[in-house]
C-alpha cells in the first residue's frame, strides 16, 4: 500500500496573502496620512484668515467714523510687496499693516515672507453706506485641493484659478450703528 504524499507550500500561500493584506493596510494608512496633511494646511490657513478678518474688523470698528472710507477698490496682499508703515495714521495705517500683514510679513524666513496663507488678499467693502453702515471684511486665499467655488464675495475673484474651485473664503459683514442721534428728527447724525 502506498502512503499519501503530504501537501506542501500552504504555509507560503497563507504568507503570501498575509503580506498582501498588510501592504494594501499600508498603501491605505500612506493615502489617509497624505490626505490629513492636506486638511492639515487648509485648516491652518482658515485659521490664519480668520485671524486676519477679525483684525480689519477690529481697526474699522475702532474708528467707526471713518468706517466707509476703509473700502477697497482692489484686493489688498499678494500682488503688491510689504512696506514701511511708519509716519501713516488711522485708516492708512490700518491698511498698510493689514496688507502686510496679508503678505505674511510679520513672521520671515530667509528675507521672505511666510507668515500669511497662500496668496492671500483682503477686501473691504461698504455694502451699505446709509446709516447705519454696513461693511463687508473678506479674506481670499488659494487652498491646496479643488473644492466648491464660494462666491459669497467678489472679492479677488478668478485670481486662483479659472473655475475659482481653488479659491477659499472667510467673510463677515457687520454693522456701524448710529452713535448720535438729531434730537429734533431722531435720524443718524452722519458723521
């Protein structure tokens, strides 16, 4: 009688598929770890400008009388280069420091500025300008990845690129109220 030959190589086709499901494992963590960088940076930079946002807001609400004249015809930051602020008040202080401040000039490495998000701009726009005023601050920047275009503002619009899918948004629009009254009429004194 003959005796049955034993199987062999099981072992190494139970190994061979282990190490398969381990490498598509690993192919998947490497993609997951690519995307998290990515939601990383845009959440740093939405951060950045929302920084940024509420700083224009917070010197136009600071001289609330000349609020209307902070309106920008173009959009403040990149395009144009940091420059000196000092001998300028009120609202073209206000200006030059937050365009530098768009451009990333408060943090450099190397002569160069790094502190802003990619391509930023700002804008200010008076949507409103009977009393009370009502101003728009928009913060426009170029995102790492295609998502829905936002046109809440028109603000530096197209500059990113064609379809605006790279183009990222933070926008507030708030309120100048009537700080004085006619005792007579009761309307708004303009100032």
């Amino acid at each position: 009688m003959t005796r049955p030959t034993r199987q062999g190589g099981t072992t190494m086709i139970e190994v061979l598929v282990a190490i398969v499901i381990v490498v598509v494992g690993l192919l998947g963590l490497a993609g997951l770890q690519s995307r998290a960088s990515v939601a990383e940076m845009e959440s740093f930079q939405r951060a950045q400008a929302l920084l940024l946002m509420q700083d224009m807001v917070d010197r136009i609400n600071a001289n609330r009388k000349n609020a209307a004249s902070y309106a920008t015809t173009v959009p403040l930051g990149t395009g144009n280069s940091a420059v000196d602020c000092s001998g300028k008040s009120g609202k073209a202080l206000d200006l030059c420091e937050w365009n530098n401040s768009l451009l990333g000039a408060a943090e450099t490495s190397g002569g160069s500025s790094i502190g802003a998000m990619i391509g930023a701009r700002g804008c200010v726009e008076v949507v409103s300008n009977t009393m009370p005023r009502v101003i728009r601050v928009s913060v426009v920047w170029q995102g790492l990845a295609n998502t829905a275009a936002n046109m809440a503002t028109q603000c530096a619009l197209g500059s990113y690129d064609g379809a605006n899918l790279k183009r990222r948004v933070v926008t507030t629009t708030f309120t100048i109220g009537c700080l004085q009254n006619n005792p007579v009429t009761l309307a708004c004194v303009t100032p």
